[in-house]
C-alpha cells in the first residue's frame, strides 16, 4: 500500500484515445466505496466525454476570456487541459442545509472518494489529475450550472483523466512525518 502511494502522481498529459466504459466504470465504483458520515454516500459524479466535454470546454473558455482578457497565450495553455483531456469527471459534495458539520463531513467524503478514484485509476493504467483551480472551475458557478448540479451540492473536484502520455520521474518531495507530527 505504502508503494502505491508513493507511487501516485498528478498526471496533466494524456494520449489521445478514449477510456473504455468499464475502465470508467471502475472508477465510479471504486469511489462508492469511501467512508462517510452516517452513510449518506454525499457525493455525486458527472462524467464527461465527446460532446458534453466539448460544451465544457465553451464554458472553460467563456471564464477564461472574461478573467484574462489581455492574456491569449496563458488562455490556450490552460485549454489544455481540456481540450488534450479524453475523460474528465467532476465530483459534487451533498450541501445539508441548516448543519455546517455534516456539510463539511460530506466535502471530507467526497475527498476520499475521489483519492480511491485516483488509485483505481493508476491500477487500470490511466493518469489522473484532481484540478479545483483555472479551468477546473470548482471555485466559480459556471461547471457547477453547465452540468446541472442542484443548489444542495457544491463541487469538490474535477478530475481529468486518461492514459498517461508523460511518466514522472522525479523523485516525491515530501515533508517527512516526524515533522507533521506530535506524540501527546
Ligand atoms: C484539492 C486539490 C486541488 C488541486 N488542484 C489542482 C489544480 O487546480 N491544478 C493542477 O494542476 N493540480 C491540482 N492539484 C494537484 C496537485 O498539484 C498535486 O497533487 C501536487 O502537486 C502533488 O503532486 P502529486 O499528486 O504528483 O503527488 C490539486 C490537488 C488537490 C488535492
């Protein structure tokens, strides 16, 4: 397990090919499977491929246009990662209305549902990246209104996936844990 996680990486660069519906399949189960608070199984996945991705891509460019108008060249970089991207999911948290705590316990949820996604997806050979800021659109209304999420959810991560067409060599930087830790 520990080399599995090690062994984990943000991939941006896919190959130009489509990801075969079990494989994807897969990955929707694999994230069923994460703990949650009082099983309220908060999160909700919406897949895109082909023609929805292209509908996204119009909203990514609409929102990069109006916030970097005098920026072309860093709006076609970060199209990139659409337009080069095969599959991409996005991943919604359950709002509970009236109650901050279990909110923040579904977005919690959420989260681990989306690393075992993560791992799911480097067992089947894919690459994955979890993206919130720029074109992953998770801190603005404009993905969340496009793929028709309710007003009882928020988004948590936009995942865009395929097979890998970069291997990261370098080595992981991390802190280790003696110095995140505290023995009481
Ligand atoms: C909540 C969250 C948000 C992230 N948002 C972005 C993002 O918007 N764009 C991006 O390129 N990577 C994003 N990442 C990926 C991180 O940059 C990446 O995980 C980090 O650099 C560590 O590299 P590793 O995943 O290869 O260990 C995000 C990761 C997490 C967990």
């Amino acid at each position: 397990m520990l080399n599995a996680l090690k062994k984990r990486r943000a991939i941006r660069k896919f190959e130009p090919r489509e990801v075969e519906r079990e494989k994807i399949e897969t990955i929707l189960e694999a994230a069923t499977y994460a703990p949650n608070d009082r099983m309220r199984e908060p999160w909700h996945l919406y897949v895109m491929q082909g023609e929805s991705l292209k509908g996204y891509e119009k909203v990514a460019l609409k929102y990069l246009e109006q916030r970097f108008p005098t920026k072309p060249q860093l709006i076609d970089s970060s199209m990139e990662a659409i337009t080069k991207t095969p599959l991409i999911i996005v991943v919604t948290s359950a709002i509970v209305e009236g109650d901050e705590g279990a909110t923040k316990d579904n977005e919690f949820a959420v989260s681990s549902a989306i690393m075992s996604m993560w791992l799911m997806a480097e067992e089947l050979g894919l690459g994955m990246v979890w993206r919130t800021r720029g074109v992953g659109l998770v801190h603005d209304t404009a993905l969340h209104t496009y793929i028709g999420a309710s007003n009882q959810e928020q988004l948590v991560g936009t995942l865009c996936i395929g097979y890998p067409a970069e291997t990261i060599t370098t080595p992981k930087k991390r802190t280790p844990f003696k110095e995140k830790t505290t023995w009481l």
